[in-house]
C-alpha cells in the first residue's frame, strides 16, 4: 500500500510539473531550455519536478507586470469596482431622490419606504 501511494504521488507530481512547464512561456524559464526541462521532468522521477517547481521557473510575475500573490486579470471587472459604473449609479439615484422630492412638493403622494405602497 505505501508503494502504491508513493508511485500515485510520484506520477501526480509529473504530471504537475509537466503541465506546469509545458505551459509556461519561454521568456518564464531560469536555467536550461524548456525542451531540457521537460525531458528532466519526464526522466527523473521526484528530482526533476522538484527542481523544476523551486528553480525552474521564473515566479516574480515579471513579463506581465502582474503583482506577487495571484496573476492579474484583465477584462471586465466586477461593478463595484469599476469607478465609472459606481460614478452613473451615483448620479442615477440623485436624479430619483431630486424626482421624489419634486413629486412631493407638487402634491404628490408622497410614500415612504414600508408602507408597502
């Protein structure tokens, strides 16, 4: 049973690696060309994907400028992060209290919020 679960863990950790260089671009790779790495990776079990997680690789986010602790995102971001979705909600909701103001001073019927109306 500890055999089985060391072979287990040994080709997972092969796999890892090799995926993990496998898609990492060539200006990311410290040390040896990328064909070596993937042939080290594949040759020697445990050290070369070892290796390759601690050395291997150029983990500082440099190309892409993206900061330490996560790759950075681009595309849409969420709405309330976006400053000017946050800048039109602003102005909606002044437009509709100033609205409810004016209909309330007209005469209207003015409701306030709970009353179910």
């Amino acid at each position: 049973m500890p055999r089985a679960i060391l072979a287990l863990a040994s080709v997972a950790l092969t796999i890892f690696a090799l995926a993990d260089c496998v898609q990492t671009e060539q200006d990311r790779v410290r040390g040896i060309p990328k064909w070596a790495w993937i042939v080290l990776i594949v040759l020697l079990p445990w050290v070369g994907p070892i290796t390759w997680l601690l050395v291997g690789k150029d983990r500082t986010g440099g190309v892409r400028g993206g900061r330490p602790g996560g790759p950075r995102r681009e595309g849409p971001t969420a709405p309330d992060d976006d400053p000017e979705f946050l800048r039109r909600l602003d102005e909606q909701i002044r437009r509709e209290r100033r609205e409810r103001e004016r209909r309330g001073e007209d005469g209207g019927d003015r409701t306030t919020p709970g009353d179910g109306a």
